[in-house]
C-alpha cells in the first residue's frame, strides 16, 4: 500500500522479538477498561473499536454498551446505554423498535468519516438465546455528540465479528478469512473476499487513512488461546494478501484474545477480550502499541558526558541506537 508510519521510537515495556528487515512493536502502555481508571464504571467486554480523529475519541463497544474514551489520557468521557439501542427505530422511522434481541450482541463498531456517522454491528453468535443480527448508525445530534439514529435487520445468520470503513468504498465487516462490503442505505451485503494468507479468525479489523492497507487482528476462540494465532496482520488491498513480514506475534505481550484493532495517529490500539479474573490489571485491557521501525540492523550509539574525570565520575550516557535493538552488552575495556 501507499501509506506507512513513520520510524517510531519505543516508549518502554516489552518488544516483539524481529530480525532486521522487519517491522515490530513496543508496548507503549496498557489500561484495564474493567473498570475505567478514577471510575466504577467497567466495560462487560471488548468486542470493538474506532477512532475519531476529530476530537480524538476513541470507541469500544462491549456485548451491549458503547464507550467514549479520550484516545490520549485513557479516560473514560461517556457511555451509551444499552437502552438507547434497544429503542432505536427502524431507518426510515416506521416498524418496531429493535428490542433486546438486537442491542444484546454487539461485536463490532465502524466509522465513516466520510459522513460523520458510526455504525455498530451485532450478531448472532447465540441462535437458541434469539439474537439478531443488526446494524445500528449513530450520528451527531444538534449539540455534536453522537446518538442513536436508527438500526437495518441483518439478514438472517449474518454473524460480523470485526468491522471497519475503508476509503472510498464504504463499509466492510469480516469473519473467519473472509470480508464482505455492506452498505446500509439498502441494507446489502456484497460478495465474500476471501484473505489469502491468514491462518486463523479475523478478530478486528480497520483500514488506514488511504484505504490501501486493511489491518487485522486474529486468534483462535479456545478454552486455552493457541499463541501462535495471536497475531497483528497488515493486508494489501490491491490483491488481499499479507504484506511481507507483516504477521506480527501479540501473545508475547500478554494479548489473549485481540478482538479490535485500530490506528491512533502512528500508534495501534488492540483490545483484548480475553477472560482474566477480577482485579487482574489487563482484564478487558485496551493495548498501546507503537511501530518499531527496523528495517536497519540493530547498531549501538551511544554518547557520553562527561568522558573523563576524578573517581567516582557519574556519567550521563545518551542512547542513539538504531534498527530498534532488545538488549545491549556493555564492555568498558576494564
């Protein structure tokens, strides 16, 4: 695709094994979202995000619920209740309003900036619990904030698990190694595209800015998580293939289930709907990554000041190391 980050420096934490030539990642941070940080309000799961640039929101939606996050502090802005979709109309206005039976499954959430309108997907997972596949769009109201505008039936077994708008076209959502366009207007559904390369289930999904390159996370739903499912996966979508090197590992970061991912300016925000039990710092954890660039060798450069002086002489060593290195061996020749 046409669109890359920039080289980025880590901000500390652990670093994704990678040889040269690869690109890898850095934990920049991670926040539990059960509950939010200063709140007792929690999220009952991770089951989808996206950004909004323009007053840098990020949202999460969880089996029932959406969320407002501040994409920069982490903090917790606002919550849609469930009872705002449960009562949401039909587009159009005429006909029964959704019910539980749509509003009880979310799993997915999309953006279209293009329109300034958010769309939530629900899905089926559950047959004999009576779920209904649904989209739902939400839009700005008078005052600018985002509300519940209206729902579309999915068709019968429709079951999205990641969603994402890419430039362009419209809107996508995925599952399994396959995505599909959906547009809501009609409420229609396009022709499966079929991921070449991916060995595991589509968990999230989000395209870049330029709609070149699809990001998707994967993993195998297992009472054990299978870690080499686990992985961060940049697509080509000119030919729907995995760019080379570009099949990045997230269990060593401690990642169980990642089931959203989204760009945040040159950073990667994956959510994790893995079970951990109450307490545990990562349950329902949103993960902050930056992009290693390492297209370079690992080199050591380092500058030191003062370099000479009376014993005992502090020194202040500045790290200038290229190709993003995961350890340094130190020799002072004496």
């Amino acid at each position: 695709g046409g669109w890359a980050w920039p080289g980025a420096v880590g901000c500390g934490g652990a670093r994704a094994a990678a040889r040269a030539g690869m690109p890898g990642l850095s934990l920049n941070r991670s926040y539990t979202t059960a509950a939010f940080a200063g709140t007792a309000t929690g999220a009952g799961g991770q089951e989808g995000s996206d950004y909004v640039a323009a007053n840098n929101a990020l949202w999460l939606v969880d089996p029932s619920k959406a969320f407002e996050v501040d994409a920069t502090s982490d903090a917790l802005r606002r919550v849609i209740p469930n009872a705002d979709f449960t009562n949401a109309l039909p587009l159009g206005g005429v006909g029964a309003p959704a019910g539980p039976s749509r509003s009880d499954s979310f799993s997915a959430i999309a953006y279209d900036p293009s329109n300034d309108a958010m769309y939530v997907f629900s899905r089926n997972c559950c047959t004999a619990l009576g779920l209904d596949p649904t989209a739902v769009r939400r839009v700005r109201d008078g005052s600018g904030v985002f509300q519940v505008e209206s729902y579309q039936a999915l068709p019968a077994g429709t079951d999205p698990k990641g969603a994402g708008f890419r430039a362009g076209v419209g809107l996508y959502f995925g599952k399994g190694a396959k995505i599909k366009t959906y547009d809501y207007a009609t409420n229609t559904l396009g022709a499966d595209i079929t991921i070449a390369g991916i060995d595991a289930a589509i968990g999230g999904m989000t395209f870049s800015p330029d709609g070149n390159d699809l990001f998707l996370t994967t993993f195998v739903a297992a009472a054990s998580p299978n870690p080499a499912s686990i992985k961060l996966v940049r697509i080509n979508t000119a030919t729907w293939t995995v760019v080379p090197n570009w099949n990045l590992d997230l269990a060593p970061f401690g990642v169980l289930y990642p089931r959203a991912v989204e760009l945040v300016g040159d950073q990667i925000y994956i959510s994790d709907g893995g079970a951990r039990p109450a307490g545990d710092p990562l349950r329902r954890a949103v993960f902050v990554f930056d992009v290693l660039d390492l297209s370079v060798a690992p080199t050591a450069a380092f500058a030191a000041n003062p370099v000479s002086g009376q014993y005992p002489l502090p020194v202040q060593f500045t790290d200038a190391s290229q190709g993003g290195p995961m350890s340094w061996a130190w020799n002072f020749g004496d």
